[in-house]
C-alpha cells in the first residue's frame, strides 16, 4: 500500500509565494466564470471559496506592508487555509 511522504517546504509559507497562490486559483475561477457565461456551460462556481481567498489576500498584502497587522494570525495559520482553499 502506498503511504504519501509529507515534506515541509519552508518557501510556501512566504508571504509573496501565498499571493501568487491565490492570484492563480483566482485566474482560474475567473476564466471559468468567463466560459460559463460566454458558453453556457453551467459548471459550478465555488462563491464562497472566491470572497474566502480575497479577504485571505487582502490579510496577507497587509501583513506584508506591516508584520504587526492582526498578530493572533500567523501567515502559517493563513497558509494553511489558502492551501485548503486552493483546492477547494
């Protein structure tokens, strides 16, 4: 049976990796919001998760301008949703 390795990666914990994290899955939400319109293809769109990673990329930009910005919430603590999200 296969077991998975979980490795810990300390460069997408950064700040800047997790904007570029969620700038991309915003594209791809994005373009197939684009193509449901355009085609009517009737695929679901997650909204929730949408609000979700801009309130979270809103967070992590001022948590890059000032690292006192909201000091209970670690950018790990955040990582670890987006990278929830990301999937989602």
């Amino acid at each position: 049976m296969l077991t998975p390795r979980l490795t810990t990666y300390p460069a997408c914990a950064t700040v800047t990796a997790l904007l570029i994290d969620i700038d991309c899955r915003l594209t791809e939400l994005a373009r197939t919001l684009y193509n449901n319109i355009i085609y009517s293809l009737n695929q679901p769109i997650p909204a929730e998760a949408i609000m979700d990673l801009l309130n979270y990329k809103r967070i992590l930009t001022y948590k890059f301008c000032n690292s006192d910005y909201a000091p209970c919430f670690t950018v790990e603590m955040i990582a670890s949703r987006v990278k929830l999200l990301k999937y989602k």
